[in-house]
C-alpha cells in the first residue's frame, strides 16, 4: 500500500541527524560528568551549539509541514497522544542545547563553537583558576533544565524507538519503513 502522505527526504535526514547528534551529545555528557573527563567538554559545547542549528531547522520544518498522517487508520486518543509525543521530543531537542549554553554561559564558563567563543569565559580576579559567574540563579537554572531534560529526553526517545517497532512488529505498518525511507517488501 503506498504512503498516503510520504515524507520529503530532507525530513527523514533531519530526523536522524538530530537522532544521531542528541544521542551523541547526551553519551558524551553522561561519560563525561560521571568520569570528569573535562577535555571533552569544549567538544560538547562546540556540538551542541551546532546541534540547535539543525534542530532549529527541523523544528521551522515541522512547523510548516506538520505532523505527518499516520499510515494507517488510527484513533484520534493515539493520534493525539502522538502529536504530543512528537511536541515534547522536539521541545526537548531544542531545550538541551539551549539550557547548556545557559548553563555554561551564565556560569561563567563560557561557550563557543571550535574555539571562536560566543559567550567568553570569566575568571574570578580576587580567586585565581576560579570562574565568577555571569549569573548563577540562570546558571542554576540552566543546570538543572540540562540534567532533567536530558534524562527526560533519553526516555521518551526509548518509548519513541518502542513505538516504532510496535508499529513494525506488531502493527506490521509502513511508519518505521516510511521513517527510513525504503519502499513496502
């Protein structure tokens, strides 16, 4: 049965850069903060900074094309429970780089892209190899919109993933063959 709305392929490439680059950013960020591995983190800024860019770009693109419809029937409960699924996931993406650059902006730590700073470290000059906030309640702020947003992101992209292969496996529809853009067996 061919698609009744088809995704454009800039969509789909969209989908799984931003995929790839939140898992990445969020494994990244787990090993670091867990192992304090600070040398990783100019990279995780760098990245970051260039993932809110392309999901910037995806989340104008599902503004202007919407939701695409599912590709089968399904109950209205479902298809709003999946626009609500697909709201906060986008949210989220875009919450994470943004509450990092707070976070790390607003600390004093700064922030940039490869080494062209955006937001410029700040050291503390009565406390030497110290950094003087620009702001700590933002920073705080930031630091906890990071930490939870992100463990609410990695869930809700497990329970998105296990949407995807019930409606494979279960449901034996076209959305995750649709997802990835190769055509019905």
């Amino acid at each position: 049965m061919p698609d009744r709305d088809p995704l454009p392929p800039s969509s789909r490439r969209l989908h799984w850069l931003v995929a790839a680059l939140m898992l990445g950013l969020a494994g990244v960020g787990l090993y670091m903060s867990r192992t304090e591995t600070w040398a990783l983190y100019p990279w995780h800024k760098s990245l970051g900074v260039l993932a809110l860019l392309v999901i910037a770009v995806r989340a104008v693109q599902r503004l202007r094309l919407g939701l695409p419809a599912p590709v089968q029937p399904t109950s209205p409960a479902l298809q709003r429970a999946a626009r609500w699924a697909h709201g906060v996931l986008l949210g989220l993406t875009l919450l994470m780089p943004l509450s990092g650059m707070l976070f790390s902006g607003a600390s004093g730590h700064g922030f940039g892209v490869f080494g062209l700073p955006l937001v410029p470290h700040q050291d503390d000059p009565s406390r030497p190899g110290e950094v003087l906030p620009y702001h700590a309640g933002l920073a705080e702020l930031g630091q906890q919109a990071h930490h939870w947003g992100g463990y609410l992101l990695l869930a809700l992209v497990t329970v998105h993933v296990l949407a995807a292969l019930k409606h494979h496996v279960v449901d034996r529809d076209r959305t995750l063959l649709r997802m990835l853009g190769r055509k019905a067996p």
